[in-house]
C-alpha cells in the first residue's frame, strides 16, 4: 500500500497507427522502490490536470495561483480528506478533476452564479427537460469545468462552490499483465 514515484523505461503502442484508440505497453523501473508485483495486480496512476486548464480556473476566479488556501472540512463526505493548507495552483492541478466532464447539477450552480441575462437564460435552458437536447451537445462537445467557467464567465463562483461540485481526481487503475519472476524489475 501506499505510493512511491518510479521510472517509467519503456512506452510503446501496441496497435497500428491510427488505430481508434490508445493502446499502450508501459515498462517500469522498480529497482530501489522496495515494490513488488503478481500478474493480476494493478497499477494506479495519479493523473494531474494540464497548465491550461489551470489556468483557465485561476482566470475565472481572477486569482495568480500562489494564493495559500485554508481549508476546514464542514459535513465533508470525501473518502480522502482535502489538505488544510494548499496553494489554489495545487488545489486545481493535483485535487479536483477540473479537466472532467461536469454533471447537470454543476450547470445548476452556474445558473445560479451567473449574473449576465444571457448566459443566465442559456444555463437556465440547459437545465430544462427542453434543453436537454442543447445539454447533451454540451456534453457531447466535452467541455470540462473549467472550460464551462471560461464559457459562462458572469458565473462568479467561489472556490467552495468548485469543492462542493467538482470530484476529486482519481488514480487510473491499470491491470499488470507480466509476471515479476519472468522480467525481474
């Protein structure tokens, strides 16, 4: 249990080019990690958002991202506690998935934060059984949290508001498919 930081020696594609999808063969570096692997275990990585999506929540709340956050956990049902001390840069990089696909009920709290008229009867539209056509091209279009901040920018939420709406990232679990005892390391 636990997490250590290892190399990764060898990344190569196992489908054709131009396949669907990505397909990859990862190799790691356990020497010196005191870990140890079966065939079957998984191997969970911590994803972290891009500059860019950062970026875009820190325009919105119109913060440089070197701002030192105090947080205190009211009624918080998170399996993993929030740090209590945390720059906004860090908070948006390495805990919420900015880069996600929000749910309807973050389109909620953006009509409700949202003080353009337009963008208000837009985000007001989106959340009614009639708009849910235009939703679901919202959703098929991919806009993550934070490009939904930079779309509707009269939404002036708080970064409360982002840690009640928005997940935590989550490790990516990956099946190990060698044996340790056939390829040691």
């Amino acid at each position: 249990a636990g997490s250590k930081p290892v190399k990764m020696s060898i990344k190569r594609s196992t489908v054709p080019e131009g396949y669907e999808r990505a397909i990859d063969h990862f190799e790691f570096d356990l020497t010196g990690s005191g870990l140890s692997y079966d065939q079957g275990d998984s191997l969970g990585l911590w994803p972290s958002n891009s500059k860019e999506q950062v970026d875009i929540c820190l325009k919105a709340l119109g913060l440089t991202g070197d701002e030192v956050l105090n947080i205190k956990p009211i009624d918080s049902n998170r399996s993993i506690p929030l740090p209590e001390v945390i720059t906004a840069r860090m908070l948006f990089t390495e805990v919420l998935d900015i880069a996600g696909w929000p749910k309807r009920r973050y389109y909620e709290m953006l009509k409700l934060s949202a003080t353009d008229p337009k963008e208000k009867e837009e985000l007001q539209h989106l959340c009614t059984k009639e708009g849910k056509t235009d939703y679901q091209a919202y959703a098929a279009e991919s806009y993550t949290y934070a490009e939904l901040l930079q779309k509707f920018p009269s939404a002036k939420v708080s970064i409360g508001n982002l840690l009640d709406y928005v997940p935590d990232i989550k490790p990516r679990l990956y099946s190990i498919a060698s044996s340790s005892r056939m390829r040691g390391n």
